[in-house]
C-alpha cells in the first residue's frame, strides 16, 4: 500500500525495482505525471496477489480511466473492473474538503485494502511567522516581537487550523469506515492503512466529538501540551474507528503501541502511520513492525502479516 504517488510512472518504477515476474497494481486518479506532479498526492497498491476489482472513492470525481496495471499489460488491463465513486459524508464539512481519494482493492485471496492519506497537521500561521521573521532577518532588520510571540505561544488562527485539520481528518477517516464496513459486510477481510497524519499522543487523540475547549500553544512540533487540552481530547480520528463513533462494527488500531514512523526527530516518538482492521479479525494480523530504513521516504515502511483462514 503506496503513499504520496505522482503518477503511474512512480508505480511502474517501484514495480521494476522490486524485481517481481507477476505484479497487479492500481492508484488513485491514474494521472500521467505532469509540470505539478506534487499538486495531487495519489495512494496505491502493488501486489503479487491478482487484483479482481477496484474502487476508487474520490472526493471530486474526475472521470478519469486507471486502469489496473500488470507487467503483462502495464498501460493497463481492462478486464479487471475499476470504479470511480464519490466518496460521500465529506462534502457538508464546513471547510475546504480534500481532494485525496482512497481507493477499495479486493484481491482474489479474500483480502481487501483501503490505504489512505488523511489531512496534515501543516499550520498556515506557523509557517507564515517563521517566513516572517526569516525575511526581517535577512533585510537586517529587528524582530517583531508580535511574530516571535506567534511561534512560541500559539495564537487563535493557529488553534483554529489545529481543530480544522483533526476535523477533516475525523470526516474523511469515517467515510472511509463507511464504505469499508460494507466490504466487512461483504464477507471480506478488510485493512485500511497508509498516513493518518495524527498518533496517539496523550492529551491530543479523544474519545468522543464532544472535544476539549483547545487553548493556544506553541508551533514546536512535539510534544504535544497536554495542558492545552484538558478532558477529551480534540482528535477523534482513532475513536471514529474503536469507540466506534461512526458505524459498526468496531475496528481494532494494529499501531496503538508503535513508535516514531516519521524521520523528522522533532516530532513524538509515536507512528503517524497506521493500520485498522475490524476487531473480530484482529486476531489474523500480526502486531506491525518499523523497517530500519526510509528508501527515500521522509516515513519508515510499516509491514504486517495477515495469516488467511
């Protein structure tokens, strides 16, 4: 399961790399990369399993046709059926909606999968304090004691793009528990995984919508204050899946216990990479591991086993 794809050729060259004589693969959108190859980060999956159908739920359809890839046909292979939907539940957010879509992939041995990439906690305040000051210092001129304040304390902005992001990641992650419950239903067993830009930092992750009034705190990446939020936390993208807040059945979080998955040390020593499963098939995975190296990535790959009945 692939994250942060350009294009079809980013599939195709990790395909090669990898050397495999039989491989199945599939993306979101399908793009051809172009001049903005960074401007619509896809998700994929590769697999030495065949690939009997795909869904893609996509936030703003584009019609566009992506077919499932082989090396025997790698401009893709047209007997393997490939949907594109809108993924729904999204659209009434309230706030800008993502454009990054999930895909639904059935394999022939019964396994499906949904990676996904769910919304970045990148501050627009933050980012624009620290330009700001950069700038001054590069003309010679004093601080501005208004910015430096920004950067150490937080402000209200700051706070707001805070619960807008955890919000855009609750509502995408429960669109996609959506439609997953019904490949559960289906009689499949189902993964979602991929970046979920959100860990299990005490303070920050809840267990209801009824979310702690967020107070303003600093831009510095980890840890997070758990002062700045007391009671229930303001994240419920996890509790979206366990409690459930959303649906049925319950889903198990295979990476509660994980550690860092992200290279940049600023950041918790806690997995922003996930997997879900469904509880009752939680037993058939073992607990997930960190590769020790990034192969490029700014994350570690994160594997499990699935043992099939």
């Amino acid at each position: 399961m692939l994250i942060e794809l350009t294009g079809r050729p980013d599939i195709k060259a990790i395909a090669d790399a990898i050397g495999w004589q039989t491989y199945f693969a599939t993306m979101s959108d399908g793009q051809v990369q172009g001049d903005e190859i960074h401007a619509s980060l896809e998700v994929g999956v590769l697999s030495k399993i065949p690939i009997t159908s795909v869904i893609e739920f996509d936030p703003k359809p584009e019609g566009h046709t992506h077919q499932v890839l082989t090396n025997a046909k790698s401009d893709g292979d047209g007997s393997i059926p490939v949907t594109e939907m809108p993924l729904k539940g999204i659209d009434m957010m309230g706030l800008a909606a993502t454009d990054r879509g999930t895909l639904r992939v059935d394999l022939a041995n019964g396994l499906t999968v949904f990676p996904v990439h769910l919304k970045s906690n990148s501050n627009d305040a933050c980012f624009a304090a620290d330009d700001a000051i950069k700038g001054l210092k590069k003309l010679g001129l004093p601080p501005v004691p208004a910015l430096q304040s920004i950067l150490d304390n937080g402000s209200d902005v700051k706070t707001k793009a805070d619960k807008d992001n955890a919000f855009k990641r609750e509502r995408v992650i429960a669109a996609t528990k959506t439609v997953a419950d019904q490949a559960v239903a289906d009689g499949r067993t189902v993964l979602i995984a991929g970046d979920w830009n959100t860990s299990f930092e005490p303070g920050k992750f809840g267990q209801s919508f009824d979310d702690c009034q967020l107070a303003a705190f600093s831009c510095a990446k980890a840890p997070f204050p758990t002062s700045a939020c007391t009671g229930d936390g303001f994240d419920d993208t996890f509790a979206v899946m366990t409690v459930p807040l959303v649906g049925s059945p319950k889903w198990a979080m295979l990476t509660t216990d994980l550690g860092r998955t992200y290279d940049d040390t600023d950041f918790a020593d806690k997995a922003i990479d996930h997997m879900s499963v469904p509880a009752s098939q939680a037993a058939s995975f073992v607990a997930p591991k960190v590769a020790p190296d990034t192969f490029g990535s700014d994350h570690f790959p994160i594997f499990t086993v699935w043992t099939a009945p």
